[in-house]
DNA sequence: ATTGTATATGAGCAATTATTCACATCTACT
DNA sequence: AGTAGATGTGAATAATTGCTCATATACAAT
C-alpha cells in the first residue's frame, strides 16, 4: 500500500507564463479541496477553476495526484511558518503554545479536513513525514527541560505519542468540535492539560 | 456538506438465503476495505468478493455507501463489546484502559485505517455519533471521582478534548507509529499520561 | 520578418464504475 | 405437480474521468 505515483512535476516552468498556470492550478487545486473535498475533485474542474486548459494541467503534473501532493506540500510549509512567528512573538508558555496550533489548523479548517481525512496517500507524502518530524523536535525542545523534572518511563515513545496527541487533539477539536464550544475554551482547557502532564510554564 | 445518501437497506433480508447473501456482501465489503482501501472499492468487486452476483448486492442495498455505512456500525458495535467486556474483566485502573483501548483498535487496524482515513461521510453517520457519545460516557464515568478533585475550568470541554486525544493519540500510535515502538511501551506511556491528566488510579 | 521554442488548447479516446432490468432459479405451500 | 412469491443473475447502459495529442498561439532571438 506504498504510494505508486510519479510525485515530480514533469517540467519546472521556465519564466514567464507558466509560473502563472502552475500558481492557479495549485490555487484552484487547494479551494476545490476545502470547498468539495478529494472525493470530487477531478482534473477538468482543477483546469476549468484555475481557468486553463486541462491540457496545460498536464503539461505540468504527471497526474491528479500530484497536485495534491504539492498542495500537502505548501500546507505543510503554511502551518510550519504560522507555528514559527507565532511561537516567536512572545513567551512560550502552554497557553500560547496551545492558541499557536488551534489557530494555524483553525485558518485553514476546511483544506485540513480535506487532506487528513480523505486522500489515502497522504502518510506516504514526504511533506507529511517533515511535518511529523518537525512537530516532534519542536516539542523536544520545548518541553526538553520540563520532562527531564518528571521523565517517563519510555522518553521519546512519550514525546511521539504527546506530540500526536496534541496534534490530534486540535484537529478533532476544530473539526468536530463539541457544540457550544468556543475557541477560548478550547485553549484554556488545551492548555490546562499540557500543564498537567509536561509541568506549568 | 451532509450526506446525501439513503443509507436504510431496501429489504429486510426474509429468513433464508437472504441473510446469507447481506452477510457475505458485508463480510466482503470488510475485507476489501482492509485489504485495499475505500479508493479501490468498487460494488463489482463487492459482489465478486462476496460469491455473489451485482444484482444481489443492490437487491439489499440502495448504494455503495449504504453497504460502507453497515460495516461501519458493525465495527462500531464490535469495538464497543470490546471495550465493555475488556474494562469488566478487572479492576479499571489506567493500564488496563490504555490497554483496552488499544488492542481493541490494533486487532482490526487495517479497516480502522480505511474507515478513519478514507470514508468522506464518516462523521456524518449515525453510528460514528453514537460512538462518540458512548465514549464520552464511559470517560466521564470512570475519571468522574479524580477528575471531580483536580477539575478543569470547564469540565465538559475537557471530557470531550480527553476523550478525543486518548482516541486520536491511540489510533495514530497504531496506524502511523514510531519505528521500533512496541505495544508494551505504548500502552505503558499512554497510561503515565492519563495519570499524570486524571490523577493515578 | 522569420524561425525556433515554449506554452496553451480542448475534442476525443479508453477505461472504469454505479446501476438497472429482463430473465432464471429456488423455496414454500397447496 | 403446480403455482406464486422470493431471491439470484449478469450482460448492457449511461455517465464519469484521467489523460493524450494534433494543432494553435505567444514569445524570444536573430
């Protein structure tokens, strides 16, 4: 069940014309998927919404998956950024931190949903594995001094299944969130449960 | 974005053969959600799975995802005992609950992985729902004394961010683990963890 | 202007798929 | 055995979709 898909784009546009046609075509690409998900996306919408021929869809791609792929591949860089300044523009304490991933997957909601939930080749995309290992340094870091005080029994089984959970934990929360819930609470209670289990700070 | 399917099976399979044939095509159905995804399903594969002609299939069934929708409430019906007969088989302390709730999901992984990752009208069926409810139930039940002497600011929010990371964080451990990560370390993590939010015990 | 290259077009092909329906077969009951 | 209703069959259909290719247009360089 490894993904058998040429990945690559054929060509990389030269100059002029072309940078423009692969910009809409992965634009038109990402709102299809947050508007009417992976199930429905085809090539002849992706042309007809970037408002180019199908023809030069191809010219570009070897296939509808690869345009998917590199739009997994801007998400990725997308929220990697937002984590980035957000973390940057103050103290990391838990609250931030917990704000900081609530908003970057909140901006981009319906996209995530899509890509998540619905592309089957997704945990073979390498932007997806960048983003695991990122994640997972990141709250290394973070938390390096923290957990040191309170170690668990299996260190780095802890931080992966922490940094999945938290992951995890906002995605379902914004995507499935508990009727009535607002952002607020959603982060205070994230950020009461970091606390508990890596320390206050 | 509602599902707009029928999803309610046109017969009631009589007595004989009938019951037979739904079962096969829902047994098939399982099968080639484990083995290829919900990309690759097709109702002919179905009916071919099954020992069955195509007919059959929509003699019982008004559609494709009507037949994806029964397995998905016998999944969550089976996963449900699981847990039910796992937690009555002894004392309910943390261990026993990280362990429950992870072989119940690694014994079927397989078509976890598909119904989870691949299904778009997932959250959409009742049964998905009712799973969600049952487990929020059951969290609440057994933290209900620990949690009632370290309570969070808003109590709801956090059974329902709980419930949904111990769930998450449990799939993804199984369906995209840590290279090397055996059971015994996952399970022992998971339950430092729900010490540390819920307090021992 | 002319020539060569890069880019764009979109009708149409081949393959796949969900679904139907006219017909066969089986089972139960008299 | 005869009959009626239930159940099973699978070739055929209509629609969709990924993708190609012959052709057209834009651009750059001389």
């Amino acid at each position: 069940m490894t993904q058998a898909f040429d990945l690559n784009m054929k060509k990389r546009p030269g100059q002029g014309r072309s940078r423009a046609t692969v910009e809409a075509v992965l634009e038109a690409t990402a709102q299809l998927l947050a508007e009417t998900g992976y199930g429905a996306l085809t090539t002849n919408h992706i042309a007809e919404r970037a408002g180019v021929s199908i023809g030069s869809v191809y010219q570009y791609f070897p296939g509808k998956e690869a345009v998917v792929a590199q739009v997994v591949e801007r998400v990725v860089d997308d929220v990697l950024a937002d984590f980035s300044t957000g973390l940057l523009a103050g103290p990391t304490d838990n609250r931030r931190i917990a704000a900081v991933v609530y908003d970057a997957i909140d901006r981009r909601a319906a996209l995530v949903r899509a890509l998540t939930y619905e592309i089957p080749f997704l945990r073979d995309l390498p932007a997806i594995a960048n983003l695991r290992g990122r994640l997972l340094l990141l709250a290394s870091q973070i938390y390096m001094r923290t957990l040191a005080e309170k170690p668990f029994t299996h260190p780095h089984v802890a931080s992966f299944i922490l940094t999945a959970m938290v992951r995890s934990a906002v995605l379902d929360s914004i995507l499935n969130p508990l009727p009535g819930m607002t952002r607020e609470q959603a982060i205070d209670t994230l950020a009461e449960i970091i606390a508990r289990i890596a320390g206050p700070g």
